[in-house]
C-alpha cells in the first residue's frame, strides 16, 4: 500500500534540497539571541495588508491542577484560579486556564509553541486543528502519524507558518485530554478579510463538553456504575458556567459575560471544542446572527436564528448589537446524546450599560430558539435549493469562485464507510477469549462493548511516527489485508494519494445509530462539501443505494448544478447519512482523517491519508524525537557481552 521507505530521499537533487533545509534548521537553533520573538500581546494585533511578519511566541505549561482549587481563595490570584463551573475536578489544562491561552495572529505569521509537560504519568500532542502546515507536515501534533508524543517532563517545540486564516482551534490529540482542558482558541486573522465591512470588533465562543471526574474515567467507561456511558455532566462557554448539585440544589460557578457597545456590528468566532457525541446548538436571544465563514472558510452571508455544530467545527456569524439597550441570554443546549439528560448552558450578551441580568427569564433546556436553523439535524432538504426554514453547510456558497473541482470524474474516488464493531453480539468471546490479545474497546451507553470501524478496518497505532520512521511501516495494512484478516480486521490503514489528485471522499454511516452525527475531521486540507444528505433510515445499506447516490451527484456535476461549494475541514455526516467531499491533494505528507468525537478516533474510526511522496516533504528536522519498540534477541548475559560485568580483577 505504501511505497518503500525513503530510499527516494537520496537522489541527487533531494540530496541538495536536504542540504538547503539542514542550513535553514541550523540558522534557526542558533540564531542572533530571541529578541525577533514577539509575544502573545504583541501578536494579538490589527492586521494590515503588508505588515510586518511576526515570529509569535507561545509557552504551553501542562500539569495536574483542580477546578475551584486554592488560587481561587487567595486574593489577587484570580488568574490562577480555574473556575469551570464551580465544581471540584481534575483537570490537565495548558497554563492553568480553561480554556487554554489565546492564540491570535495574522496571516502570514510563524507561531511558535513550546509544550512543556509537565504531568507526570501522561503524553500530549497538540494539534493545531484548521491549519494546513504546508511545509510544517511535522508539527501536525497526531501521535505516531507525524511525531512522538511529548513524554511528562519534557518539552516540544512546535513552528508553523499560518497560511490560511479563520477561527481555529488547538487541542491534544492523545487520549481524552481535550475534555479535561487542553483545548484553546487559534484566531488567524485575514488583513484583507473580504467581509471586514460587515462587522465592527469581534469575540471569541469557546465550546466545550465538561466531565465531573477526569474524562480517563470513561475509559472504557463503567457500565454499571455510569450507564450514560461518555455523556458530558456540562457545558462550558469561554471556560465557566453554572452547576446545580442536584442532591444539595446548591449552586455553583457563574455565567460567562459578553460585553457588547450598543449599535456595533460583532464576529461571533464559536468553536466547538467538544469531545462527546453531543452536539451544540447556540442562540443569542433576540438577535439573529449572519454566517459568514465555516471552519475558517468565508461564505456567501447568510443569516440564522441557532446554529449547531459537532466536535471541531467552527462557525463565524455576525449578530448586530441593535436591540434595546438590555442584557439578553445566550443559550447553549447539547442535542443528540444530550437530550437525554438535558444538559445546557447559558451564558449573557450584555450590552454596556445594561443591568448584568437579562430581562427576560433565564430559558429552560426545551426552550429553543425558533427560525431559521443551520447546520441542524433534519437534512432532508440538503439536497434542494430550499433553505428557508433550515441551511446546511452545503447549501451556502463559497465567496472564493474555485471551479477547480468541478471536473466530472474526479482522479481517486474513495467510498468509506464507518460503523461500530460490536463484541457483546457475539457474547464477547472475541473480546475475552482466554490467551486473547487483548483488543480495546469501549462501553457505549447500551452496556455494549465496541470498537469503530472506518473503510472496514479499525485502526491500530503504529509504534512510531508514520511521517519520520519507517519503522512505523510494520503495522501499516497490507493490499490483501480485508480479504485475510479476521474480525474485527486491525491495522494502520493509509490511503495513498497522488500529489495534486482530486479526490472525492463519500463518507457514509452504516450503522445508524440514533442520535449520532459523526463528524469527519480531515488534516492538512480544507474539502469542498458537494453532497449531504441520508441514506435509508433502517435496514443494510445497499451498494446500490450507495451507486443510486453516486450517480446523482455525477449528474449534477455534468449538468453544472454545483455552484462554488463551501469548504470546510469537519463535516458533520447526518445519522445513516453521507457526505460527499472533494480536495485537490496539493498538500504532500500523512493526514489523518477522523471522526472527531474521541471515543471513536481513539477506538480506530480513523485513518491516514498519504499525499505523494516522502522526498515532497522537508526532511525529518534535525534531533526530531524518535519512539518505537525495542524487543532485542534474547541473551544471557555471558553470551551476550563475552564475559560478565562487572569484570573481575
Ligand atoms: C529568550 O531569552 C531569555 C533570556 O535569555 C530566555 O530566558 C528565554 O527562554 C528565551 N526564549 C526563547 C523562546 O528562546
Ligand atoms: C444558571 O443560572 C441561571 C440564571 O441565573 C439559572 O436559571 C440556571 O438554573 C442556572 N443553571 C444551573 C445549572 O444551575
Ligand atoms: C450549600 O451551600 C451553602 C452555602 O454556600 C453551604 O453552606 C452548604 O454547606 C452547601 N450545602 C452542601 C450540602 O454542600
Ligand atoms: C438591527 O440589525 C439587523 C441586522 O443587521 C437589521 O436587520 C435590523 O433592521 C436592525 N434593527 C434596527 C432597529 O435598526
Ligand atoms: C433528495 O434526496 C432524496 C432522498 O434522500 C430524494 O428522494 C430526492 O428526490 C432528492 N431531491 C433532489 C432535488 O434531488
Ligand atoms: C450491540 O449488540 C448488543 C447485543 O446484540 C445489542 O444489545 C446492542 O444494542 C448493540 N449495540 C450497538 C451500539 O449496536
Ligand atoms: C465490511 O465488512 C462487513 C462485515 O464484516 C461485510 O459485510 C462487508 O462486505 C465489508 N465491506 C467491504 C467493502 O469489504
Ligand atoms: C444486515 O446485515 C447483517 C450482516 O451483515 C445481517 O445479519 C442483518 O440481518 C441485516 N439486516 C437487515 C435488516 O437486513
Ligand atoms: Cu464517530
């Protein structure tokens, strides 16, 4: 499946490419002193066509530390003090704060990150989600796809280039730490940002899911004692939000404030950084809001009354601060899996010079907005021109004409499926079969035990980084794989791609379980979205319903009915649904490709794409950090040394 490790890297003309990158490496560890380093302040500025590039500095401190812990008590420490929402956890979070420090930049700037962790017992990896790392395929932050993880008590130095502006975000990609804190905002901002005119100043909507226990407690979940299985005990808005003990009634933790100057125009950049399968449905009451770009990608405007969104997808909209002087609610409710336990949160809109309360009653967790939805659930009408009541992402129109991927029959076509392999329907004796190799798994909330299952393979780790160590190859799918593995077939699965292909990805739900919307989160790339829509409801889906699909979507293509198709990098696959995408592979390295809840990429609904060939990439940077078994031949010690040691006199 993949071609042999690195032996192209020796021809002559990459010999010299490697010599140049060797020289830019050396310049850059030993440059003249730090004082070209700029700060987070001095980053977070106006961007303007020409300006200066900047080397933006950012230190990530990872520890243990506690919600509602000692700094909240001692005054004048309230920057150390990580509220949540009141309630008494522990939590892995970067610098102490929930969220994680801002990263606000301008196009063009390198940002530089130095994750230290510092908590024992644990890795990380940061991912900087949104952001293409053309040139930077090392510093995507997936573990064993393009680096190590950073072992507790050492540090990572992460240094890209932002070439693509928009709200993104940043969060771990190892284990579930993103729902214990490591997520943070990643603002690129556009110095010719064509919707400037519309809004006047801006403001962050950091999302996140919240567990009352650290989120490894759900691994692989305690199905007597937690039959919810991973739901979220909360929600929280820019890091805070309230709690009720549902035993004592007692109160904890308070609402997140936006503060807004009455009659200006505000970019509402909101980011679900969720982890759990819930979804996010926001509403800004009394105030219609204006989308204009879709993970980081600018949009024909559209305006809406509530937006949903799934873990890692990003929505920009525009809410004008015209209504009567007055505080208003912004209300955060968590749909599918959520709707079970009715979690929400509220947060207020304060215009300057309102009382801090709203007016208007606090809304209940059934109370949602009515109007026009985006991004919803119901995605029956994604296929027509219809979006009176409800628009899907792929109904808006791209603001950048790119009719590059209008070609009728793209290069590579990819149909993947994905679904949940399930133990308990084969009375687990796959599971706990003594001598077993001992496969993972998680508990669903059904008391099922599960692994994910993406293009029929659940994806299993390599021991070292695909991108740096060929070592990795071991485990990487053979050609033949899916027709002699056993089930559940398990191994690193890697599409290979040619550079500068168009690919066309129909991403399709098998399983159909209710309530679940996977997102499908793809490195490196933003994808035009072209299709969206659902399958049958119940029953096996057919490969003639899948060629049913494929041959509409060909039809429109040939009679011309796509016009500028947005692009995104989440895309959130509607229940038994699809989603068709396509990209032009222009991007060289190892992208992963994921459904973003983290149960599922971390139990194998994952794979990696692999765009043209390893002499395309910079070379490995020099003392990049190397991980990978070490299972030596047997020896004794005589045999193996000669002679023992120490020697005697
Ligand atoms: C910059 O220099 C100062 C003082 O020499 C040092 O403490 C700091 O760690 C340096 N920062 C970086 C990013 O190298
Ligand atoms: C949070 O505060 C709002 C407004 O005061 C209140 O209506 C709501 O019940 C509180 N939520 C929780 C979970 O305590
Ligand atoms: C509820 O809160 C009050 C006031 O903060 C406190 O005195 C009381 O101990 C709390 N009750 C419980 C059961 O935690
Ligand atoms: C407030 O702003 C909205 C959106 O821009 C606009 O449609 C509406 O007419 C404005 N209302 C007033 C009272 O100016
Ligand atoms: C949209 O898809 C549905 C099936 O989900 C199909 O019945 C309908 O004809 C399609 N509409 C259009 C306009 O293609
Ligand atoms: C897994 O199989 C068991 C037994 O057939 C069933 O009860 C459960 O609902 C299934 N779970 C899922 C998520 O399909
Ligand atoms: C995937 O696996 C299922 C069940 O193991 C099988 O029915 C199906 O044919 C497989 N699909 C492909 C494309 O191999
Ligand atoms: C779906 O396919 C599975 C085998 O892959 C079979 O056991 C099951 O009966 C089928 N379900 C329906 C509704 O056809
Ligand atoms: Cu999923």
């Amino acid at each position: 499946m993949v071609s042999p490790p690195f032996t192209d890297f020796f021809e002559p003309r990459k010999l010299f490419l490697l010599f140049a990158v060797l020289l830019i490496n050396f310049n850059l560890s030993h440059g003249a002193g730090n004082e070209s380093y700029a700060t987070a302040e001095e980053c977070k500025r106006e961007c303007i066509p020409g300006g200066e590039r900047k080397i933006c500095y950012y230190k990530f401190h990872i520890e243990f530390y506690i919600t509602d812990g000692p700094a909240c008590y001692y005054p004048g420490m309230e920057k150390e003090c990580a509220m949540a929402d009141g309630f008494q956890k522990t939590i892995l979070p970067i610098n102490r704060m929930i969220p994680g420090p801002l990263i606000e930049v301008c196009l063009g700037d390198l940002v530089v990150v130095d994750v230290q962790n510092a908590a024992p017992g644990t890795e990380v990896t940061m991912h900087w989600h949104g952001i293409f790392q053309n040139g930077y395929q090392y510093y995507d932050g997936v573990p064993y796809v393009t680096q190590c993880p950073i072992p507790s008590s050492s540090t990572f130095r992460y240094q890209f280039e932002v070439d693509n502006s928009g709200t993104h975000f940043y969060h771990s990609h190892v284990s579930t730490y993103m729902l214990d804190g490591q997520t943070g905002p990643l603002i690129v901002k556009n110095p010719v940002d064509p919707h400037k005119q519309l809004y006047d100043d801006e403001r962050i909507v950091h999302l996140n899911d919240w567990m009352h226990e650290l989120s490894l407690e759900r691994i692989p979940g305690r199905f007597r004692t937690n039959p919810l299985g991973q739901a979220p005990d909360n929600i929280l808005i820019n890091g805070i939000g309230n709690w009720t003990d549902p035993s004592t009634r007692n109160t904890t933790g308070r609402l997140a404030v936006i503060h807004v100057q009455p009659g200006l125009r505000y970019r509402m950049r909101i980011i679900n950084a969720f982890s759990t399968v819930c979804l996010a449905e926001i509403s800004f009451h009394g105030h219609r809001c204006t989308v204009i770009a879709q993970d980081g990608e600018d949009v024909w405007p559209k305006t809406v009354d509530r937006l949903v969104t799934s873990s890692g997808e990003r929505v920009d909209c525009i809410i004008n601060a015209n209504k009567t002087v007055d505080s208003y609610w912004i209300h955060v409710r968590g749909l599918g899996e959520c709707e079970n336990t009715a979690v929400h949160q509220l947060a207020i809109l304060q215009y300057d010079g309102a009382p801090s309360i709203p007016s208007e009653s606090p809304p209940q967790y059934a109370d949602a907005a009515p109007g026009v939805i985006y991004n919803g659930l119901d995605t029956s009408k994604c296929n027509t021109t219809d979006d009176s009541q409800a628009v899907c992402v792929n109904q808006l129109k791209s603001l950048n004409a790119n009719s590059g991927l209008l070609q009728v029959y793209p290069d590579v076509q990819h149909v993947l499926d994905f679904w949940f392999f399930n133990y308990t329907q084969y009375g687990d004796r796959l599971l706990f079969k003594s001598n077993s190799d001992y496969p993972g798994f998680f508990d669903a909330n059904d008391n099922s035990q599960l692994i994910s299952m993406f293009n029929n393979i659940t994806y299993e780790t390599p021991a070292s980084p695909l991108i740096s160590d060929f070592r990795s190859y071991q485990t990487v799918c053979k050609p033949n794989q899916l027709s002699t593995c056993n089930e559940p077939c398990t191994c690193t699965q890697v599409i290979p791609v040619p550079y500068r292909a168009v690919v066309e990805l129909m991403i399709y739900d098998s399983n159909q379980l209710e309530g679940l919307h996977h997102p499908f989160h793809l490195h490196g790339y933003t994808f035009q979205v072209f299709g969206l829509g659902t399958l049958k409801t119940t029953g096996n889906i057919t490969e003639a319903e899948i060629g049913e699909v494929l041959n509409d979507h060909t039809r429109r293509l040939k009679e011309g009915l796509y016009k500028n198709p947005p692009s995104k990098d989440t895309v959130k696959i509607p229940q038994g649904g699809f989603a068709i995408i396509r990209f032009r592979a222009d991007n060289p390295g190892w992208w992963l490709i994921h459904c973003h809840f983290s149960w599922h990429h971390l139990t194998g609904m994952e794979l990696v794409i692999r765009v043209g060939e390893q002499y395309q990439l910079p070379p490995v940077p020099m003392g990049f950090p190397e991980c990978s078994n070490w299972t030596p031949a047997l020896y004794t010690l005589s045999d193996f040394y000669g002679f023992r040691f120490p020697q005697p006199y």
